[in-house]
C-alpha cells in the first residue's frame, strides 16, 4: 500500500508532512498565478501598442508652447483674406493653425498652403464651425495659441439685408463663441478683423477712426456689435487687442499661389472684382452695375480699393505691435476713393475685355462714397499701402482668374 502510494506520487510535486507522510501540492495555485501574470503583460503591451498608434493623442508641436515660435490660430484662413494672412505668417516663420468650416472657404487653398510649407509643426488645419462652443472649447484646449487672428465671417452687404439673422449669428454670436474661449484659455492677444462698414456713411470724408459709427446694413451693425464685445472685455483684460477696420479688398498673391474663388451660388453677392472677372471670362453675360444717382462725381458708389497683400501686412504689423492691456483702433485702406464707373475701366484694361455693362438701380444697404484717412496707421505702425495701382492689382488678380478657371478645382 504505501509503495502504491509513493509511486503515484512519482514525478508530482509533493511535499513532506510530519510522520513521514505526503500529500500531493494542489496545481490550482500555480496555475492562479500564471493566468495573473499573462494578464498583466498583455496589458501593458496594449497600453504600449496604443501609446505608439497613430490615433492615440499625444503632444505635438501645436499642443506646447515654444520659446521663439507665435503659433497663431487664424480663423476663415481658408477664405480670400484668411488664406493670404495664413501664407504671410507662414513665410514670416510663424506656427499657424487654421480653423474654418469651409461654408466660404476652399479647401484647395488650404492644400496650396500645406504643399508650400510642408514641415511639421508648421500649419494644421482643423475643421470646424465656429458656432460650436464645445468645439472651438477643444481646439483651444487642445492647442497653445499665442495670438488669434478672427476672419472668419460672412460678409456680402446684399445678402445681408437679405438674411440678416445669418450675419447677427455668424459675426456677433460666433464671435462671442471665440472671445470666451481666448479669454478662458488667457490668449495673449486678438487681432479683429472688422470692416468699414461699421462707419454707414458719414457725413464728411476721408473716414478716420474716431468717426462716429452708424451702420446702415446688417452686416455692419454684426461687425459693430462684435466690436463693442471685444472693447467691452478689454476694459478688465490683460490681452493686448487690435481692431482693424477695411475697406474694399482686391487682387490676389503676386506669385500666383493663390486667389479668390468664391462659391458659384454667391455670384451675385460677391466682391465687384470677382464679378467683372466672371464677366469678362463669360461665366455671366455680363457686369451688373447698381446704382448710378449717388451724389458723387459720376453717379456711382466710391470705394477706398485695398489690395489683399497689403490688407494682410498691416494684420502682421498689428500683430507685432500689439501690447498687453492696449487696444489699437485702425483703418486699413489707400486713402483714395474709386468710383465703380472707374474701377469696371481698369478691370476692362487688365482683363483685355470689352466687358458688357448694365446700369441698375440701386443696391439696399450700399452707400454713397466711403475712402479712409490712413494717417493713425502709418504713424503708429508704420504701414502704408504699396500697391495702389487699381489696374495692376486687378491684372495680378486676373492672371490666377485665367490658370484657375474653376477655381481651386483647377488645381
């Protein structure tokens, strides 16, 4: 019997008690132990697989503060004016992260854009609206701005008066939406891209910036009010805010890379530039213009024509000189006003293109004559605007118009 019992337990694990006897050592404990430590190093293996996937979050060059590095978030950098601050601050070596939801934007510029500067750290795009308080809450969690510059808006003074509940929400509302984020997340400063049509239209001319601001269109009245909102959070704010207010934009990149390229179903609200240029390339039969008992030089509305290149240097030159608990007030234009009658001969010479020209009544919400006195931003920023020639702009433009038929599509 005791044999038996010793060969049984050959080859087990056994365990001597006191007499003499054994017993055989239970598998489940090893077994317990074994299963625990699997358990743990799979784990840690997935917790190492995820920290190394491309989808898992992680810190990048946007997410961190940089000595030496402005990462500057411009909002609409995939619109007209957005996309040509976004190439200035790029060449000029800033860190740029653009926000847009592409209503009036093109993405195709934003490609432009990561195609010149391909480097990380140097650009990111994120898709978003505005209106999102939560979203524009997690872009700014998620990124370390130095500087905000707010494009971002619709802004045809047609379609305004047509749709006025869409400019109070997309200028003043999605404005707010973006101040309380800068403000909660203590951004440093806030460059505001406003317009001189918060002036309406004043009663002498040139417009400087203490010239009282009496909106005659629903677009200008947003613009005010989003104004009045920055102004009212700087009086208790250390953020250093500039406010610049401009006139009528043109022309494009003089290196070609990009243009203006508004959506097809906003023709008929669109800039005058991109309306003589659709006409002289026969897209429509031909130029539209409206309104010609102004009580101006000929008949039609005159404007202080701006060229976009110049437009976004004076925001970089803000930019540079802005200063903490300082607000800084400042028209953007040529100092000289256009009539509209001129401005169709100067887009007939730079286009080459008898263009046809139908005179129309009035537009509602225009006004008569508007041109700005540029002294108080030469003065204190030292910035003047270098491309005054109408026909030139309008040619530089013209040119991207004929290599982009279709727009970015072209690309």
């Amino acid at each position: 019997m005791l044999s038996f019992s010793r060969a049984r337990s050959q080859g087990r694990n056994t365990r001597p008690l006191a007499g003499g006897m054994e017993y055989l050592e239970p598998k489940r404990k090893s077994n317990v132990m074994g299963r625990i430590v699997l358990v743990v190093s799979l784990t840690a293996l997935c917790i190492i697989m995820l920290k190394h996937a491309p989808s898992f979050t992680s810190p990048t060059a946007f997410s961190r503060s940089e000595e030496g590095v402005t990462h500057v978030l411009v909002t609409g950098g995939a619109g007209y004016i957005g996309s040509h601050a976004a190439l200035r601050l790029l060449k000029d070596s800033y860190r740029v992260t653009i926000v847009d939801n592409l209503s009036r934007g093109n993405l195709g510029a934003v490609k432009v854009l990561q195609g010149l500067f391909p480097e990380a750290g140097r650009l990111q795009f994120i898709y978003a609206d505005l209106g999102d308080a939560k979203a524009v809450d997690k872009i700014f969690s998620e990124n370390a701005f130095d500087a905000v510059m707010h494009f971002a808006a619709v802004a045809y003074v047609g379609e305004s008066t047509l749709d006025p509940l869409k400019y109070y929400h997309n200028i003043t509302s999605n404005t707010l939406v973006v101040l309380e984020a800068v403000a909660r997340h203590k951004v440093k400063k806030l460059i505001y891209s406003s317009t001189c049509a918060t002036y309406g239209e004043p009663d002498k001319m040139p417009i400087v910036e203490v010239t009282p601001q009496v909106p005659i269109n629903p677009y200008g009245k947003a613009k005010k009010m989003a104004e009045d909102m920055i102004l009212d959070f700087s009086k208790n704010s250390d953020m250093a805010v500039m406010i610049l207010r401009y006139f009528n934009v043109i022309g494009s990149d003089p290196e070609g890379r990009l243009g203006e390229a508004p959506k097809p179903e906003l023709r008929e609200h669109g800039r005058i530039s991109g309306a003589c240029f659709d006409a002289a390339r026969g897209v429509i039969p031909g130029l539209q213009v409206k309104g010609t008992d102004y009580k101006t030089g000929d008949g039609t509305c005159v404007r202080d024509y701006i060229d976009v290149t110049d437009l976004v240097d004076a925001h970089v030159k803000a930019l540079e000189k802005a200063k903490p608990r300082n607000v800084g007030i400042y028209n953007v234009g040529t100092g000289k006003g256009r009539s509209v009658k001129e401005f169709v001969e100067a887009c007939k010479k730079a286009t080459g293109v008898d263009i046809k020209v139908d005179f129309l009544p009035r537009r509602p919400g225009d006004y008569a004559e508007v041109y700005s006195d540029p002294a108080k931003i030469l003065r204190d920023l030292n910035w003047s605007a270098r491309f005054t020639n109408l026909q030139e702009s309008l040619e530089v433009a013209w040119k991207w118009q004929k290599t982009h038929p279709h727009g970015y599509a072209s690309s």
